[in-house]
C-alpha cells in the first residue's frame, strides 16, 4: 500500500511540474543564433533570452512596414537578423507601440501593412516602461518552430536538413525588458 502511494503521490508530482518553467531561460549570444536555434532543435520548447533591438521591415521610402517583430544585432534593422518573435501592438507591459502613417490590406485575409514612424516607435518592457526601439533589448521567450505554411511564417528547402525543409523559429510568450549593460 505504501508503495502505491508513493508511486501515485510521485505521478501526481510530475503532472503538477509540467507547464512550468525549469529553471531561468537559456541565454543565447546572437553569434549563436544560426547554430543553437535555427540548425539545432535541443531548445525548442524551452524558454530562451537573446539580446538585440527590435526591429520591423524596412520599406522603401524609410519608414517601416510592420508585418512582425524581430530582433537585429544594430538599431533600426542594421546589422545581423536573429530570430522573429511575437508580440502584440499597444501601450501595455510586453508590448510595441507604433506611430501608425498609413494602413492597407495585403491581399485576402486579415494581414495588414502599417507603415509607421519607426523614430517614434517604442517598447514597453515587462515593468511597463517605455523604450525607443534604438535601445538594446532581452527578448525572453518559448522557442517554436512553425512547420506548416502560415502567411509568411513558412519554412525554406534546404538539402542541409533531414527533412529537406528548415523550418522557421519563433519566440512565443515573450517577455521584455531592458538588455543587461555589458
């Protein structure tokens, strides 16, 4: 009987554990990006922080076309790409906030193009304090990987990978705040 018990009481343990974090995120240096999260799939599922600055889709005339959030290795779009992430538009904790120009659809569906003031955009971290997109940021989130065709999150062929696709990584849940200095 006492046996039983402790199997049912370490059963109800382990289904308890699951969700929750294990332990602080998995630090990764942007010079790591292509080898930890695009090539290797040992993190996915797990929390994740990367350090950069937001960045949005430049368009031609300068501003930017908003299609989704991602993080570079330089303000404003410059240097390196490291992984896009979600993130929700507003004035919250967690969220961008983006000075709308102009606004159209793109193609059938619910996508929008937003075409912003980019100098004037910002974020919120986790606290609820503004930032302007040219300071450093720690995205902190559950790295997913999408291997299905969705708008624009689809994979790319590649004849490196075993299944001849690689398939795009996404931070979901994401948490902002202030990048440590140093």
């Amino acid at each position: 009987m006492s046996l039983r018990l402790a199997v049912l009481g370490a059963v109800a343990l382990a289904i308890a554990a699951c969700g929750r974090a294990a332990g602080p995120p998995v630090v990764v240096d942007a010079s790591q990006v292509e080898s930890l999260v695009y090539w290797s799939h040992d993190l996915e599922g797990r929390r994740i922080s990367i350090d950069g600055y937001l960045s949005l889709d430049n368009g031609s005339n300068g501003k930017a076309i908003a299609m989704g959030p991602q993080l570079t290795t330089a303000p404003f779009g410059g240097g390196e790409k490291t992984v896009p992430f979600e993130l929700q538009r507003g004035g919250g904790p967690n969220q961008f906030n983006l000075p709308v120009l102009h606004e159209e659809s793109f193609g059938p569906g619910p996508v929008r193009i937003l075409t912003v003031d980019i100098a004037k955009a910002a974020f919120q971290d986790s606290k609820g304090a503004a930032h302007p997109f040219a300071d450093k940021v720690r995205v902190t989130g559950r790295l997913r990987r999408y291997e299905y065709v969705q708008n624009y999150f689809q994979s790319d062929e590649d004849r490196r990978s075993p299944t001849g696709r690689r398939y795009k990584p996404r931070l979901t849940d994401v948490v902002l705040e202030a990048a440590p200095v140093g």
